[in-house]
C-alpha cells in the first residue's frame, strides 16, 4: 500500500456533541496523522456543489440543511492506505448497520446524521 490522503468531514451533530477530540483519537490510533484541519460553517451553495452527485437524491435537501447548521471540522488524513483505512474506521453510512467500535456506530445518530463523511 502506497502513502496517500483523503478529504474527511466531521460533521455538525458530532461537533454539537463535543466528540472532535475522540474522533481525531480514532484516526490517530490507527494510524492515520492529521494533515490539515479547519473548523468552519459551509455555505448553502459549496455544500451543493460538493454534495451534487446525490443533486437527485430524495434526501438531498435535508442533508444540505444538516450539513450546513453548524461547525464542521474539515481535515485532510494522511498514511498508508489512508481512503480504505477511514472507510474502516468510519463505518457504514448507517450507524445501526456500522461494526461495533466504528465512529459511526459510536457517534451517529442516524444515517443523514451520520457524525463523518469520508471521500474516496
Ligand atoms: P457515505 O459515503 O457513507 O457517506 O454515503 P453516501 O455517499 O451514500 O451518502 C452521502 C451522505 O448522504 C451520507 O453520509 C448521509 O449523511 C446522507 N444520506 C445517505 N442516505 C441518506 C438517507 O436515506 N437520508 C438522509 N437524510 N441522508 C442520507
């Protein structure tokens, strides 16, 4: 496995709840080192154009009202096989489905809410 980078969101009801620090643990423990990070609210219009794949998508209003309602952590992750190891540690999109241990599983609340986005 090559060293790569990968694009990570920790997104608004994570950071409402006060777990950027356990969820940053995560990523360390495994590996994975912090590139880059940036706390900030995303405009109506970038989080349409980043989101813009699921343009079609039933759901799609609701999660750009999500995922603009609050601070999000933006960070880039660095380290070997970095886009697989963060799926992996992430979980599936829905927290009830997500293996036991993973952030989602830990941290979401539903599959819209669902603590972080992770792109790759
Ligand atoms: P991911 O790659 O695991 O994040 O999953 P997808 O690319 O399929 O979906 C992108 C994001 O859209 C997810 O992380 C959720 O926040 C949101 N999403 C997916 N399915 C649903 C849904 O059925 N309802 C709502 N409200 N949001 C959803």
């Amino acid at each position: 496995m090559s060293k790569e980078v990968t694009f990570s969101i920790i997104k608004p009801n994570a950071v409402k709840k006060g777990v950027i620090g356990n969820i940053i643990e995560q990523f360390e423990n495994a590996g994975l080192k912090i590139a880059a990070a940036k706390l900030t609210v995303i405009s109506r219009k970038k989080c349409e154009e980043f989101y813009a794949e699921h343009k079609e998508r039933p759901f799609f209003g609701e999660l750009v009202d999500f995922m603009t309602s609050g601070p999000v952590v933006l960070m880039a992750l660095s380290g070997e096989g970095a886009v697989l190891k963060n799926r992996e540690i992430m979980g599936a999109t829905d927290p009830k489905k997500a293996a036991p241990g993973t952030i989602r599983a830990k941290h979401g609340d539903s599959v819209g809410e669902n603590a972080v986005h992770g792109s790759g």
